[in-house]
C-alpha cells in the first residue's frame, strides 16, 4: 500500500486506549531514534525498559536474522532449541531449576499466580488460596493480573473483580503482617515498583515478606517483569536484594523489544503444573527464544552490568544540576537505570507537559503517575548520548518552568 500514515490516522483506525504523542518514529540506532520528518531524538524511555540494548543491537539483529530463515514456530507440541538454550541460560543464571515461556509480562504473571494457587491447592487444599498484593503495584492488564495490582482505576467498570486478592501497603511489613494467613497462598510484589512511582523496595521489607511467606507456607512472588535483566546492575533486583523468590516474572528486556515473557521456579513448586494445566500457543517460540538469548547473553556479562552504576551516577548529578536551576523535583531516587525524579508541588503534574517540551527538544521521556519522570533508558547508552539527552531535558523542563511563571 502506497500510504504514508500518520499520527491522524492512530485516531481513525484504532481504539482511544492510548493517546499517543505526536510525531511517530521510524528508525532507531542505538539510543538515538528518528521520526518520519528526519529529526532525532535521544531515547531515555527505551520502549518502557524495555530496549536495554538500545535499537537495533548487532547482536539481536543478528539471532533475528539468523533464526529469522530457520525457524519461527512450532508450537509447544514440539520442543525447540533456542527456548531450551534459554532455559538453560535463565536457570544456570538464577536461583531457579525451571522455566515457562509466554509473550509478556502479564502473561508471566497470569502463570505465576495460577501456579501459586494450584501449589497451595494440591499441597494444603482449597481454603488457601488468599493472595496478598501491594498498592500501587502493577502486574499486567489481564483480569487476574490487573486485580492483583493495586491500583483500582484498572478494574473499575469491568465487572466483578476475581476474590480472594487483599492489598497492603508497599514497604510496610506492619501492614503486609495483618494480611498474610495460613490461607495466603501468595505474596507478589515488584522488588522495585516501576509504574507506582519508581520506588525501591526497603532491604528490610522484602527480607520481611520472605520470612511471612515462609511462616505460612506461602510463596514469595517477584515481578522483576520491570527491574529484572540488569536493569538495577544485577541480572534480577533479587540478587541486588540477596532475597531469593519462589516464583520470579520477566519479560520487558528479555526480548530486547521481541515480545517474550518467561516465569522462573524450583523444581518443587513447577511439579504442580502437570501436563495440560497450563500453556500458550506462542510462548517460547524459536524466533522469540533465539533474541532473548542474545539480549541475555549480551547483558549478563560485566561489561553491561558493571556500566550500569557509573551511568545511573551521570544520570543522578545531571538531574541534580537541573533540579538546582529550576527547583522543580522533591527526590530524585531508584536503583540502576531506573530512575525516577518527583516534580514538587510547584511542577504538580508536569509530567505530561514535560513529555511534550521533550519531544520538542529532541528527548524521548516517560513517565511514572502524573508527577514522576521515569528514566528508563539502554543499559548501554553512551555517555555523550546521556549528556545531550540531558542538555535538552534541560530546556524542556525551562519551557514546563516557563509555562507555570
Ligand atoms: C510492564 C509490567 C507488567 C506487564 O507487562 P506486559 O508485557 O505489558 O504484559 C507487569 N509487571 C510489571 C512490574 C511491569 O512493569
């Protein structure tokens, strides 16, 4: 079709569920993206942490090419050799004996909390099937998944919402202490909440929550769908912690921007889900497995990881330099490359509009909630490209400070 569609034509053809910006992108390079009229932009959102190898890496490009005239798709009638390859990769990687692949984080999660719930169900009966989640979590946009999360906006006005799911309040042990039973089959918690706002979990909390899992036989779920594959500098924020789940979620930078997800376990617990309790038609496809094994292979190695700290460094003093001339965050905090900086009551909700001055300015920003600027950039994104990309931040936070004068 000889067509050149727009950013028009998103509201012509598709559904309102989005509000996309502007100008739409065509091409990308490392961390550097282009739109249809040529300009450049320096990309600090990587596709939602997703991108943690920029665009276009060398290496995924070519286990996409090379899987690309092999194989695709089998389906799970058949086993195939990249998704054993990565298997193998993610359990001699982590604390985990066993892994399950779908298409994307919600999906992992659907699968672990199922799982959680068959475990509890085959080991100790029906009445243990309490799920403890926290507020202002997320964990995907299926029914189970978006109940499980804690924000209550996702499920308002789609009907009755699943039972047996109760909330508390991230990093306060008090609060998850008055809802975990004997009849608590699960905790899920990011290590580090991404959406809710970037905020790390306290060391003593996630200790806290494995030693509640443990005194009621419940499992310790983590969502690293966000902060895992060495977004904090560690392969998953769980190492970072030294707290081990029973069940860990991942997707986002598992594929490097191919959709794959997977769930980790033990031996023990992955023994429940027997022959037909669970699956998916693509999950663990050849030509998904083959560029996750690349982007894991590519940044579990020192080089990647060890790069991490220095640039979350650079990215920290450069968002301190612009909140000395402006005035315009309260904290600036996170772990890694996963940053997040809270407008003060001054900005408000100047997230949206400093998107839009960023877009302007040439910085592809995202944020977290209406008043955090997320960062969530490459894992491997230059140095120079974090100083321009701050330099034009830095105008666009002067056109959102101008705007409120
Ligand atoms: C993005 C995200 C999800 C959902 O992943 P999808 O691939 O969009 O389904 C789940 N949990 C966390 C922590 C996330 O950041």
């Amino acid at each position: 079709m000889d067509w050149t569609p727009t950013r028009d034509d998103f509201t012509t053809y598709m559904l309102p569920n989005y509000n996309p910006q502007a100008v739409v992108p065509v091409r990308g390079e490392g961390s550097r993206l282009w739109d249809q009229a040529g300009r450049e932009y320096i990309d600090f959102a990587g596709g939602i942490a997703v991108n943690a190898l920029g665009h276009a890496h060398p290496a995924l490009v070519e286990a996409l090419k090379t899987q690309g005239e092999t194989l695709w798709h089998l389906s799970n009638v058949y086993a195939n050799e990249p998704a054993l390859r990565l298997a193998r990769t993610l359990v001699e990687s982590t604390f985990a004996d066993k892994a399950f692949f779908c298409n994307s984080g919600g999906e992992a999660n659907e699968a672990a909390l199922k799982l959680a719930r068959r475990y509890a169900h085959d080991h100790y009966g029906e009445a243990k099937d309490r799920i403890v989640s926290f507020c202002k979590s997320f964990h995907g946009r299926t029914w189970f998944t978006v109940s499980v999360g804690g924000q209550e906006k996702y499920t308002q006005g789609f009907g009755p919402v699943p039972g047996g799911i109760v909330h508390g309040e991230y990093n306060n042990l008090d609060s998850a202490r008055e809802l975990v039973n004997d009849e608590t089959c699960a905790i899920m918690v990011e290590p580090f909440q991404g959406e809710g706002g970037v905020t790390p979990g306290d060391q003593a909390f996630l200790e806290g929550l494995r030693q509640l899992a443990d005194e009621h036989n419940a499992l310790l779920i983590f969502d690293e769908v966000q902060c895992g594959v060495g977004r904090t500098g560690r392969l998953y924020a769980y190492m970072h912690y030294g707290v081990t789940p029973d069940i860990l979620t991942s997707a986002k930078a598992l594929g490097g921007g191919f959709p794959i997800g997977a769930m980790l376990t033990t031996d023990k617990i992955a023994e429940v889900f027997v022959v037909g309790t669970h699956g998916s038609t693509y999950g663990g496809n050849p030509l998904g497995a083959a560029v996750a094994q690349a982007a894991v292979t590519t940044i579990n190695t020192p080089e990647v990881l060890d790069g991490v700290a220095a640039r979350h460094d650079l990215f920290r003093s450069e968002l301190e330099k612009i909140n000395a001339k402006y005035d315009c965050f309260t904290e600036i905090r996170g772990l890694g490359l996963l940053i997040g900086a809270e407008f003060n009551a001054r900005f408000g909700e100047a997230g949206r509009d400093t998107l839009k001055a960023g877009i302007d300015e040439g910085v592809m920003l995202l944020v977290a909630g209406p008043s955090v600027l997320r960062f969530a950039p490459s894992l491997i994104i230059p140095e120079a490209d974090i100083r321009e990309g701050m330099a034009r931040l830095d105008k666009a936070i002067g056109r959102v400070a101008d705007a409120l004068a």
